[in-house]
C-alpha cells in the first residue's frame, strides 16, 4: 500500500476508526499525528467493540507496528488506562506501540482550564469534550509546555511542573477553582511515566527509517475538516490541524514521502459540539437517535444529524487534496424513501457554492436541496458493489462527484465485512 493519509472530510465521527482498521491490513505502520484524547474511534472486531482515543485504531491487527506521532497531545495517565484497558480486551501493545519523545503532555491544569473558558463563554461555548486539548495546544504554541521527553526525566520533570503548576493555579485561583497539589500531579505523572518509558522513543527516526525500507505507512487522522484550526467553522473547532498537511508536520514525514489521500465521510453528517451546521435536520436526528446511533464515542453526547453537504465536502475534497473517499453509514439512509443532498446555499438572496467564512454568514446559510430516491432495501448483507441497490450505487456515485473525487469504499455496517471496495 502506498503511503496513506486518512482524515476525515467532515466534522469527526465519520467512521475513519473503522475505515482505519480495514485498510491496517495492507500497512506496516499506523500513525496519529494530532488531537488527543478527544478522539473515539471505534472498531468492531467479530463481536468485541474496541473505542481508541489516543492509540491508533491499527493497534488491534497484529504485528502493525502504531506510532503517536509528536503532533499529538498526551495524558499520560490516560494512555497507561488505555493500554491497560486494551489489554483487558486480549491486546498487548508491547513491542508495537511507540510515543513520540516531543509529543506535548495535557495536565489537570488543562482540563481545569478548558471548564473554566467554556463556562465562561456562556451560550458562545464551543461544546469542547472538556480533555483540555485546547489549553495544552495553546501552552505548546505559547512556548510553555511541557513534553514526554521531559516526563522521561524526573528531575528536567520535577523543576518544569512545579514553575507549571504554580502558574497556572495563579491564574485559577482567582476563578474559584481547587489549587492543584504540585506533589499530587507529580506522583500520578511519575507513576505513569515509569509505564509508559518502554514505549517513548524518536519516533521521527524511526518513521524515517521505516520510511528508507519502503514500509508501508497509514497516517490515521482525529477529528475532521471542519474542526481544523485553520480551514474549520472558527472558532468551533478543536486546536490542531486536522487536515492532511497536518500528518507531515504532526510525525516528521516529509511532504515529498506521501503518496495518497483518503477522506473518510458519512453518506450524510453529523457534529457534537456547538458551531453552525447548514444542513441540521431533527427529522434524521430523530431517526438516527431512535436506531440507537449516533451518540458520541468519548462523550456519550447525542450527535446533531443532517444530510449530506456537497458544499463541505466539495471544500474537503480540495484543502486536504482527497483521492479516494471511503463513504460510511450507507445504511443509516436504507430505509428513507427519499434523500437530500445539499449543493448550494442561499445566502440572503444570492445563491452561492462556497462555504463563507464569516460564522454570523455561515449560520444564516439555508441550503439548496437535491433529492435523491430512496432504496428502502437493507444493505447490511450487500458485500459487493453489484450486491448494492441500483439507488443506492447510485447515490453513492452521485455524492462522490459532487465532492469532487473518486469513490473507493463503502461501508454499510461497522464490521469488518461490511465494507466494499470498488
Ligand atoms: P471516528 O471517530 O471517525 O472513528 O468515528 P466514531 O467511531 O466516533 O463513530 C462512527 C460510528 O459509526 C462508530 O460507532 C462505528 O462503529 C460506526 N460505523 C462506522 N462505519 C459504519 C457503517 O458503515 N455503518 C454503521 N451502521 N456503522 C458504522
Ligand atoms: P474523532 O476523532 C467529533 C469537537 C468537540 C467540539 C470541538 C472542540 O472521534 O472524530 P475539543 O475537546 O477538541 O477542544 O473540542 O471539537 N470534537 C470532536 N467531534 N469527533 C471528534 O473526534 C472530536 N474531537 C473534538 O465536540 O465541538
Ligand atoms: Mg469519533
């Protein structure tokens, strides 16, 4: 397999987890490159349900090698939950997984943070999963954070936590909140350091080399197009780059190393979390909401739903370069007798096929519709494309033109086999 970056073209959840987990079987190495533990990606295996927050969703096949890649930011005492967690469910990642040295760690001070800035923004909340992923991205970008080879090293560790620690209850203090006990956050961090030292390297190097000896290599995105810092719905998005370039920059792969794109979507959308969202439909919350699906994998939270967004994926499939799109969750629509995909808005009185960047602009945006006919079929069982219902191919071929590229699979339960490649 050429060397793969998998992002999401929408706003999250679009089953990258999955997608992940199918395609894990032709790479060598799996690598997550930014976000944190904001993420659930879930994985179904025969009947085991596995949600990775922080471990790359290849960890489950075995011999494939997992790196998180120095673009991520880590809590620690997360990461020992999760690999314990992991091997509860019969997985030993020893030997397979590797954490970047220059990878930023979260704090309690992070999370405390993070409640705090949401509080305060009253009905503007950006509805964060509360990680704080925010306030530890905001600290790398500020030159003040604190990173795994620093955690590595107890005395470098010590010194940089406690000025950290006292910083920070500085400024919380005064909001009300519990000052943090510097000897607390020490012994916790500590404890987890020592389990977690096995697997803290230059994943930099080792990726390179990998790289030199033509492994195979899949880049697993968190979050989506639409949550990126840079070409998101600001400020309702997360604070990494969620975008194909940000594999490059969040593992130290050149750009010159990457040979595909492909973007991972629903045959329709969802979002958690606050910020507009043109195409929200309580008629498709309602019927996901009642087939017992779409409730959020980290947070529990119920997903808003909508139908499909050209304009979006149309803007996905030309910021992060998309080859190939992988469409989940065909069968959300199977028993639909019609369904909508938007191709325009109407802004005021002007139409346009452009996603504005003004958020004021964006939430006035009513979309243009195109329906399509249902095909009241189940697709569970389709295994093949010619197994798919004629409304159903072609809608699916429909909504990849209307993105601008190429439809490769698609996917029609969380199985393993419940997937199509064409
Ligand atoms: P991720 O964050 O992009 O990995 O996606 P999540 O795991 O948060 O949410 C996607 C949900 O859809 C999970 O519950 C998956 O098991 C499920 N899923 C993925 N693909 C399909 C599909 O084609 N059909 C159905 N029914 N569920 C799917
Ligand atoms: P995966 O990888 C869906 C959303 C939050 C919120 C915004 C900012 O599973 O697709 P943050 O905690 O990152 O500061 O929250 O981003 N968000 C996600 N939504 N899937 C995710 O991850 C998300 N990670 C963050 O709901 O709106
Ligand atoms: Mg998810």
């Amino acid at each position: 397999m050429p060397n793969t970056i998998l992002i999401g073209a929408q706003w999250g959840d679009e089953g990258k987890g999955k997608i992940i987990d199918v395609l894990t079987d032709r790479a060598d190495l799996v690598v997550r490159m930014q976000g944190g533990n904001n993420a659930g990606h879930t994985v179904l295996v025969g009947k085991k349900k596995y949600v990775l927050h922080l471990i790359p969703s290849g960890i489950l096949r075995a011999r494939k090698k997992c790196v998180i890649g120095n673009g991520v930011v880590i809590d620690p005492v997360h990461l020992v939950g999760e690999i314990e967690g992991l091997k509860k469910l019969g997985v030993d990642v020893k030997g397979n997984l590797f954490v970047s040295e220059t990878a930023h760690i979260v704090f309690p001070y992070h999370r405390l943070l993070d409640e705090y800035r949401e509080a305060s923004k009253g009905k503007n909340k950006i509805g964060t999963t509360k990680r704080g992923i925010g306030p530890a991205y905001g600290d790398k970008a500020a030159r003040t954070g604190i990173r795994m080879v620093d955690l590595m090293d107890p005395e470098t560790f010590s010194a940089l936590l406690k000025q950290r620690i006292k910083a920070n209850n500085d400024i919380l203090s005064p909001l009300g909140a519990k000052k943090l006990s510097f000897k607390k956050v020490l012994e916790e961090y500590l404890a987890a350091a020592k389990k977690l030292k096995p697997f803290v390297t230059d994943t930099v190097h080792m990726l390179h080399e990998a790289s030199k000896n033509n492994a195979n290599i899949l880049f697993e995105g968190a979050q989506g197009t639409f949550l990126d810092i840079d070409h998101g719905t600001y400020p309702y998005v997360t604070s990494s780059a969620t975008t194909s370039g940000g594999a490059c920059t969040g593992s130290g792969v050149a750009p010159n190393k990457i040979d595909k794109v492909v973007g991972v979507m629903k045959a329709y959308t969802t979002r958690v979390g606050e910020g507009p969202m043109p195409t929200e439909d309580d008629f498709l919350g309602d019927h996901f909401h009642n087939m017992g699906r779409e409730y959020g994998a980290t947070t529990g939270r119920a997903r808003r739903c909508g139908w499909l967004d050209a304009v979006l994926t149309r803007h996905a499939t030309m910021v992060n370069g998309i080859n190939e799109l992988a469409i989940t969750n065909l069968d959300g629509l199977d028993t639909l007798p019609v369904i909508k995909v938007c191709v325009g808005y109407r802004l005021g009185n002007k139409k346009i096929d452009r996603l504005p960047n003004a958020m004021g602009a964006l939430e006035k945006c009513k979309p243009i519709y195109t329906e399509y006919p249902g095909w009241q079929t189940s697709t569970e069982k389709c295994r093949k494309w010619s197994d798919l219902p004629l409304n159903a191919r072609r809608y699916l071929k429909e909504i990849a033109k209307l993105s601008g590229t190429r439809l490769k699979i698609a996917s029609i339960g969380p199985a393993r086999s419940q997937t199509i490649e064409l």
